[in-house]
C-alpha cells in the first residue's frame, strides 16, 4: 500500500486544528472523503470549508452513505465522546481501520463494545492520547530507560476553570448513545484528565493496585482527582489533578535506576521541554541534559515556528497511525489497550469522595 486513502467524520474546530493538517502533510495519504452533519440553516458550511480547503470532492452528511459510497482504507471518526459509538461500530462493520480522538466514548462499556468489534473484523484502531506521541515526552523516557526500567512515576494536570464555566450537569445529549445510568460512565471533568491517566500507563504498564480519593472543589461535580497506583512491574505511579487550580500545569516525573527526568508539558514551544539528571548527587552541581523539541527552529530543518500540532504529538500520533494501517500492525494505543486505561480510570473514579474544604 502506497497511500491509504481516508475518511473523516467531523469537521469541527478541533479536527481542523490537529487532524487535517496532519494528514494533509503526510505524503502517503490521500483524504478522499469528508462527512459533518452540522448545518447552518439548511447549509453544510463547515463540511463545505473544510472539505475545500483540503480539496476533497466527495462530501457527505450522512458518514452511512460515505461509507456505502466511497472506497475507504481507514476512518477517523472526530466527534464529542459521546457521539462516536455509532458511527464507529458502522466502520468496523464495514471492515474499515478506525481513529478516534479521546476519550474512548462515555465509559468502560462504551469502550470495550468497540474493541470487541474491532477485533471481531480485524480491524486496526487507535485512540488519540497523543500525550504519548509528543516528542520531547518520547525522547526523555528512552533516556530515562537507558539506565532501566522506570520506578516511579508523577502526572500532574491542572487546570482553572472559571466559576461561571464549572460544569453543574453533563451536556445536552442530541444524540445519545448510552442510558445516564449506565456502568463504567466517566465524569465530565475525566475527558480531559483521561490524558493524564494514560501517561501513568505509558510510563508504567499494567496496573496492579489503586488507592485513590476524588473531590469537588467549589464544584457540583468532581473536579480533582488523586491517586497512587501499584503497576505489576511493581513501579509506583501518583495521579495529580485538579481543574480549580490557578493555571494550566501540565508535567511528567520519572525515575529510574539513579536517573530523574522532569518532562513540562507546556502547550508553549519554547517551554516544552524535559530535564534529565543522571548520577549527580547535589542537584545544584548537577549536570543536566536538556531535552528540546525536535521540531523547535535551529533544531530542525524546518523553518520559522511549527504549529501547534506539529510539535504536541499529533503530528506525530497520525503518522503512527498510517504507518500502522500501512504496515497492518496494531498501533500503540488501539482500542484493546484504551480499555485498560478505562479500567484504570474507572478504579480512581470509584475513589472515596472527601469533605469539601470550606
């Protein structure tokens, strides 16, 4: 397979911002076919400038008849969690490879219905936790692994939400796909958390044990969830997390054998980087290597200032995909192993919730 030929479904802000200019800059891919229900009026104006910014003449509304129209090799289905279900089983139905951004749907059970079908049609899927994906993230932990395998493991993720922003309900379902009783359903705050448990993951394997306490901070929903997690290589992971905190922090903390690695996962370019101590006793006299963005100006043969998608791993998460779909090899995180990150977050979820602090 020289280019593997895809459709999207969705042609919102976000897949306009990370997904079709990653495939556009990919030279094995070709986008063929692009599908958005969205109307304004009776008009499908999103479709409509998307699809012509990209140059794709088959548009469609309705992802069944693009589906049933057009020869597809794989499909990325970039909707709300709680929207994606139906269309994804329909992909795998028809035998098509399947990426989906995060989370995996509203819950484990969401979750697992579509990693039984992707198997069941040998298909290939992915899901976007691109935090994985980020370069700098990757290159501190071959490091940090060149003096073995990691130990322990830190993830903090915060967040300021505005009071006025705080969410009280979940959103409006237009289109639901799941009872609000059902089992396994995570909470509104966890769609974006979810990046942080899969970090632990990434850094430490299969889960052992989990001791956790989740809480609502000046929130009706549960807003900051805290965790420590015993991985079966017997490594300690610590879950931070708190979305009525002060600013976005964003960081990863890694040890292994006489090494220290502090990753910030800063969205700025020019702070996005890794530090890595190895041996050094006193850390003042320490001498630490610096890991920087392969794709910051003066390191790369790129020049002025990357995008956005370019340098936080989704670039670099799509490529994976295609290469995988090229090469029929499962991808690093299918949905089969998007459910062991559900489990792990369906396990913290389940925490004791604490009093509130007045």
């Amino acid at each position: 397979m020289d280019k593997v030929d895809i459709g999207v479904i969705g042609a919102g802000s976000w897949s306009n911002l990370v997904h079709y200019p990653s495939l556009a800059e990919l030279p094995d891919v070709n986008i063929v076919a692009v599908c958005d229900h969205h109307l304004e009026g009776d008009k499908p104006v999103r479709l409509n400038k998307t699809a012509n910014k990209y140059g794709v003449k088959n548009r469609f509304t309705d992802y069944k008849v693009m589906l049933d129209e057009v020869d597809l090799d794989a499909v990325y289905v970039i909707l709300a969690s709680h929207l994606v279900l139906p269309p994804v089983l329909y992909c795998l139905k028809k035998k098509k490879h399947v990426f989906i951004e995060k989370p995996p749907g509203n819950s484990l059970e969401q979750t697992k219905k579509m990693a039984e079908a992707a198997e069941e049609n040998r298909c290939l899927t992915m899901c976007g936790f691109n935090r994985r994906f980020i370069p700098v993230a990757m290159e501190a932990k071959r490091i940090v692994e060149e003096n073995g395998p990691i130990t322990q493991c830190l993830v903090t993720y915060h967040k300021y939400i505005p009071p006025e922003s705080r969410i009280s309900t979940l959103p409006p379902h237009t289109e639901p796909t799941y009872s609000p009783e059902e089992p396994g359903e995570i909470g509104p705050y966890m769609e974006d958390v979810c990046h942080a448990v899969d970090l632990l993951r990434w850094a430490c394997g299969d889960v052992k044990e989990v001791s956790s306490c989740v809480s609502k901070h000046y929130s009706k929903e549960i807003n900051a969830y805290n965790a420590l997690v015993v991985f079966e290589s017997n490594a300690i992971g610590i879950l931070n997390t708190n979305r009525a905190s002060g600013a976005r922090i964003h960081s990863v903390e890694l040890h292994s054998r006489d090494t220290w690695c502090f990753i910030d996962l800063c969205q700025d370019l020019d702070k996005l980087t890794a530090v890595i101590v190895k041996e050094s006793g006193y850390f003042p006299h320490a001498r630490p290597q610096i890991v920087r963005s392969k794709y910051l100006p003066g390191l790369s043969s790129v020049g002025g200032y990357p995008p956005f998608y370019k340098y936080y791993g989704y670039f670099d998460e799509n490529r994976h995909f295609v290469q995988c779909v090229k090469e029929k090899t499962q991808p690093q995180t299918s949905f089969k192993d998007a459910v062991k990150t559900m489990e792990l977050i369906m396990k913290i979820q389940s925490g004791p919730e604490t009093p509130p602090i007045t």
